[in-house]
C-alpha cells in the first residue's frame, strides 16, 4: 500500500468517526473512546505527512518568490 492510499484510508475512518461522534454528540451519548480513535487517526496523518525542515523552507522561500 503506497502512502497516498494509506493517507486516504485514514481520512475515511477519520470520516466514520466523526459521523458516529456527530450522532453520539446529539443523542447526548459519551465519545470517549471515538475521541480517543480519532486523536489516535490525526497523530498518525500528521506522522506520514510531514516534512523535514529544510523541504518546508525551500517551499516557503519559492513560494513568496514567486507572488513578489
């Protein structure tokens, strides 16, 4: 599995937890353990997304260049 189709497959669980916190939130349910998962869900993307600091700053200089 490439890590765009992982990326993706975490934004659709992303996307049934908050349907099923949505749903809990207005029957006045508790979403602990949905909370929790979803938490769990972002610190994974945000793992398999970043980049390294010299990547960011070499797009940030190009990027203001470039609106100059």
């Amino acid at each position: 599995m490439s890590q765009t189709q992982y990326l993706k497959m975490l934004e659709r669980e992303i996307n049934k937890i908050n349907k099923k916190i949505d749903l809990k939130i207005l029957q006045g349910q508790e979403y602990r353990r949905e909370a929790r998962d979803h938490k769990l869900l972002l610190k994974k993307v945000r793992y398999h997304s970043r980049r390294g600091f010299m990547n960011r700053l070499v797009n940030l200089f190009f990027r203001t260049n470039i609106y100059a």
